[in-house]
C-alpha cells in the first residue's frame, strides 16, 4: 500500500519539517537549519545555442521531432524551493498535493515539452555504431574529451558548415549533437558538470528514426530517480541539496502550475509545447500567486486544480484521495 505525505513525514524528516524547525528555534541549543538548495540552471544555455540557429538546422531539429526544444524559454531563475517542494510530492509518478493528486503521464511530459512518445523504448544497450555515430565520435574527441562531453556537442550545433551543402553524415552529427547537448542541459542531466552519461546510443544510430523512440518515458524515468536522490538527501539531512536535475523538472513545474485555476494568470489551452507559455515572469507571478507560509514553512497549494475537462493535460487523472 502507498503512504500519503503524513504517514511518510511520520518516518522521514521533510524540507518543511526542518523549515519549521528552524523557524520554531528559540532556545540556547544550536538549531537544526534547513538545507541550503543549489542547482546548475542549463536552461539558458539551451536557449542561447538554439537562439542562434537559422532555418535549415531549425528545420534538422523539427525532423528528428524536437522542435519543442526549440521553443523553451529563457528562465533567469528558478524557485529552488517551489522546485524542491514539488520534488518531495512525486511518487511512482503521481503529485500528491495534499489530498489531490496529478498523475503525472508519458503523453504530460510531450505536452510540456513536444518530445516524441514513439513505441521503441530507448535502451542502453547500443547497436554497431552508425557511420554518423562513429563520425560524432571522432569529432567530439577531437573538439573536447569525447561525445560525453556537452562542450563538444555544442561545439558541432555551432558550426558554421552546417548547410544544404553538408554531407549526409554530417547532417546526422548534427541531428545527433542536438539529441545530446538537450538531454545534458534540459532533459536529464547528469550529476557532473558538462558531462553526460550517453545511456541512450540505440536510439540515435539511425536519426531517421530518432522520433520513433519514447523520450517522453525516457525523461519521466529520470525524474524519478531525481526525486528519489531528493528524498534520500533530505532523509539523511544532508546541509546542502544540489538539485542536479533541477532543468528537466521544468516539465514538472510547467505541469503543476497549467494544472491550476489561476484566474486571469491561467494559460490558455490552444498552444502547445506548453513550455513555449513559460516565460520568466509569467512563472514567478503564477508561483506568488499560490505562495503560502504555514506554520513556519513554505506551501506552494494556494489554487485549485483546474477539473477535466478544462485542463489541457487531458491525459491527467485527478482525484481526491478518500
């Protein structure tokens, strides 16, 4: 059987435990502060790479299914604690706010990002290296320390070869470069800086097919894992929480925040990817707005949740827990 929020802080501490914690301190004994939050925020970094592109490798990147990526908006800054928060609600893939919960769903994270949810699941086990693979290879060495390297894939999307004229390997480097600098910066990135573990080889052997692959089930993977690594540092009351995976759960702020009925700050239901309406300010008035102080703590459920069938996640199941 799966424990609510209060049976689960009945046997680990929480970040709004500690917050109350500190904020109940009064006596002589040194107190329990809460965990400072960090993060490497690599959505700028997206969003200044993609920005520069001009229409034929715009064009690349729609092929292979990504053009969602295309779209991300620039964030300044995030709420680590509004992230945080909703990391901690998150298990086996449902938000619990509360009584309410947001069955979080392959087709939600395509929603919010335009990400391909194809039936071919990505593997780690990697085929015989396509001639573009093997060419990716050898040029991200040469560039950096390998296709392992962020740098070096975001050396090759620069490039200014990159044209109508191009070779067809060197289109598909392209193609594959994007796939990795994306998922190291936004999707699912590693806990190293600049570094990504490419667990994901199969899917980009043959980039006609890059498409084809369930990225949406890959991405949601990986913010389990994130969440899991959440709970267990705040479990063993680390002093500082690096969210590593802070980038990719933008799809899970994007989700909760287009799931409530925030009045005239609501975003319309028309236009999808549903990242392309989240821009800096429009994220930090929607976050105010539904910002509270409970006893001590900081609660991020001042709204309601938008019923079926107005929410644009018409995948989402809500429910009330009984």
């Amino acid at each position: 059987m799966e424990a609510t929020l209060d049976q689960a802080a009945l046997r680990a501490p929480t970040l709004e435990q500690d917050q109350r914690d500190s904020a109940a301190f009064t006596g002589n004994s040194a107190p329990r502060s809460a965990p400072a939050i960090t993060s490497r925020i690599s959505v700028q970094k997206v969003c200044s790479v993609v920005r520069k592109f001009g229409k034929f490798k715009r064009n690349l990147v729609e092929e292979i299914g990504f053009g969602g990526m295309l779209k991300v908006q620039m964030l300044a800054r995030l709420n680590l604690k509004f992230i945080a928060w909703l990391m901690e609600r998150v298990e086996s893939g449902k938000l619990k706010i509360d009584e309410r919960i947001l069955q979080i769903q392959y087709r939600d994270v395509q929603t919010v990002f335009g990400l391909p949810c194809g039936t071919r699941l990505i593997c780690p086990d990697a085929p015989e290296p396509s001639e573009a693979c093997v060419e990716f290879l050898c040029v991200s060495s040469s560039l950096s320390k390998g296709a392992h390297s962020l740098k070096a894939a975001e050396a090759y999307l620069l490039r200014d070869d990159i044209s109508e004229d191009s070779s067809k390997v060197q289109i598909d480097c392209f193609k594959i470069a994007f796939v990795v600098f994306v998922v190291g910066h936004l999707l699912a990135p590693s806990t190293k800086y600049d570094y990504i573990s490419i667990d994901f080889w199969a899917a980009l052997s043959d980039t006609s097919r890059i498409k084809e692959f369930n990225w949406c089930r890959y991405v949601l993977e990986h913010l389990i894992r994130a969440v899991r690594k959440l709970k267990s540092d705040i479990r063993n009351r680390h002093k500082t929480i690096h969210l590593c995976w802070l980038p990719h759960f933008s799809a899970g702020h994007v989700f909760y925040l287009d799931n409530l009925d925030l009045g005239p700050l609501s975003k319309t239901q028309e236009d999808l990817p549903r990242i392309s309406l989240f821009d800096y300010e429009s994220v930090k008035k929607m976050t105010d707005r539904i910002t509270n102080d409970v006893g001590g703590a900081t609660s991020f459920a001042g709204a309601n949740v938008r019923l079926l069938p107005f929410s644009i996640f018409i995948h989402t199941v809500y429910a009330i827990t009984q």
